[in-house]
C-alpha cells in the first residue's frame, strides 16, 4: 500500500511531468472522462483523440504511460491470466518469460509456435467469399470500392480488407483470436484486464510501379490505437521479401525513444530517408516467415510493410487493449 508521502511524490512527479510538456490538468482530465464514457457508450469524441496524438507527441508517450498506470491490475490477478495450454498451443515457461522480455526491450516478439497450415488454408477459403473494402490505383490516383467476393477485384488493386464482421464469423478465426494463451500473453505484456480491440484480415497485391503506399502504411509510422495496446500478426501466407515484409526498428514503442524532430511531425508519415538520419538501416528488422507465422508487436515502435513485388500476402490481425478507445468517433 502506498503512503501519504510516497503518494504526494508520485502526484508532484506526474505534475512536473505535465508542466514540462504543457498538459494542464483539464488536458488529463478530459483523456481520462474519455475512457469512462467510451466504456459506457462506446464511443469519443474525435478532439479526443487528436488531443491523444498531440500529448503523445508533446510527451514522446510519458503522458499516455502515465493514464495507462491508472489501470493497471494486481500482480496476483495478473499472474493468474497466464494460459500456458490450450486446445491450439502450448508455451513452456522458459518461452513465456522470453517473449514478455522480447516485447519489452525490441517492441516485436515472434511465437515459438505457428498455426497450422491446414487452418491458415481454411481461413483462406472461407476468405473469398467476404465483403472487402478494395483500395485501386492507377498511374496518377488511388480510389476505393467495395466487393463482396474477391473474384470481382478489380484490375490495379493493390489491396483488401475484409469487414470485420465477416472475420468473427469464422469459427477458426474467432477460436484462434480467442485462445487463453495468445490472450493471456496480452494481458500479462499490458498489465490489465484486456478485450479484443479489433480484428483485421487483409489481402495485398503488386502495385503497378511497386512504389511504397502512405494508404498502405508502406512509410514509416507509429500507431495509436489506445493508451496501451498490443497486436498480434498471423501469416496466412508464406511471406520473403518479396511478399511485402513487415519492418520494424526495435526498441523505438518505448517512452522517449522517439527523435522530437520526427515527433514535431505529428501522427505522420516518414520517408525512409529521413527515418535513416535518425536509425541506421543496420537497425531495422524485416520480418520473414512461413504461412503460421505469429508476432506480437507493441505498434507504438516505428514500423512499416513493404511494398508487394511477387504473389499475394495476406495477414489476420488481432489487437487487444485494455478498451476500444479511440476506435470510433462520435
């Protein structure tokens, strides 16, 4: 339990911190209103979170760290939401403590395990005949349409994703999504109770000129979900370098880690040039892999997919958080 006087330290702690960054206590305030009326009716308003990315920036995340404190569950419950066997997967404890740690120090945490093939098959399938939110560029423009089967893609498009809805109906996704080890991970990387944020399933394809997409978050970035977060990305495809690989620079989803003068930018994207000034390309990681293949990752890293030279890469993401704030605007 903390005492009076450890408590007094910590509130002078946190309004030095907010003096530095020029966050007035309103400013907490209102991000902290936000979560309660979220849970309540499931939504915010968007000034919410544009407030959200400016203290974020402002703070290179102190001050989303902070709020996320305000949350954090008991060492005991916490300890006991850790699944090491399930109907999938099966984790030693040598591989649990190896996969917090990686997530803690790099941002990024490969499974020892993988999903079958013959289920990333099914979901393969089942995949084609969905509704998808199509993206399609030609020489000089990029445009969206909708489908409601994959055969009806249109010539140049470059990606699709499939409606949310239609993802939780199949039962090996929603199992796999739901499964108390992936799950338990989560919660125990988060330090709180958690839900399943969202879940996303994507198709990418060559683009004519095979230059990278800001559309496509092919520049680099930084997410912002939530105060705190955490995603899971499942290979349904093989995936080399030709396949459009994830990039990440480890180490950079900590607070402070970030270059102000990125920062100063916003929630914006940058161009490998200028991500170089600051991170040697020696320091990025790509991520390869066969069809199964699953990482966590922490996306307040700095990270991006690279373009699709060769065949199709699709991706089934899931991502948890403590809350859907953030996730829809009034």
């Amino acid at each position: 339990m903390m005492n009076n006087s450890h408590f007094d330290q910590e509130l002078k702690s946190i309004s030095s911190l907010l003096n530095r960054h020029g966050v007035s206590r309103d400013d907490l305030l209102e991000l902290m209103l936000a979560i309660k009326y979220n849970r309540r009716y499931g939504r915010i308003p968007e000034q919410t979170h544009l407030k959200l990315v400016s203290m974020f920036c402002r703070s290179s995340g102190e001050i989303q760290e902070i709020i996320h404190n305000f949350r954090l569950d008991t060492v005991s419950n916490i300890c006991k939401s850790i699944e090491l066997k399930s109907a999938l997967f099966t984790l030693n404890p040598d591989d649990f403590t190896s996969i917090i740690h990686k997530l803690s120090v790099d941002g990024y945490a490969a499974l020892p395990f993988r999903l079958p093939r013959n289920f990333c098959s099914q979901i393969l399938e089942f995949s084609q005949s969905c509704d998808y939110s199509c993206i399609l560029k030609n020489s000089d423009s990029i445009s969206r349409y909708s489908i409601s089967n994959l055969s009806l893609l249109r010539r140049g498009t470059i990606s699709a994703h499939m409606g949310e809805q239609s993802i939780l109906r199949n039962p090996i996704v929603f199992e796999v999504v739901n499964d108390p080890v992936i799950v338990g991970i989560a919660r125990f990387y988060l330090r709180t109770a958690i839900q399943l944020r969202h879940v996303s399933l994507w198709h990418s394809f060559p683009s004519f000129n095979s230059e990278p997409e800001s559309e496509l978050a092919q520049l680099f970035h930084f997410d912002l979900d939530e105060f705190r977060w955490l995603k899971l990305f499942i290979f349904l495809t093989d995936i080399d370098s030709s396949n459009g690989p994830h990039v990440y620079i480890p180490g950079t989803h900590r607070t402070c880690s970030k270059a102000p003068d990125l920062l100063r930018r916003g929630y914006s994207r940058i161009t490998d040039e200028d991500m170089e000034k600051y991170h040697p390309r020696s320091t990025w990681h790509e991520i390869l892999g066969q069809a199964g293949t699953m990482v966590f990752a922490d996306t307040r890293c700095w990270h991006k997919g690279m373009p699709v030279i060769n065949g199709v890469r699709t991706m089934l993401q899931p991502e948890y958080a403590p809350s859907s704030f953030s996730k829809q605007f009034l």
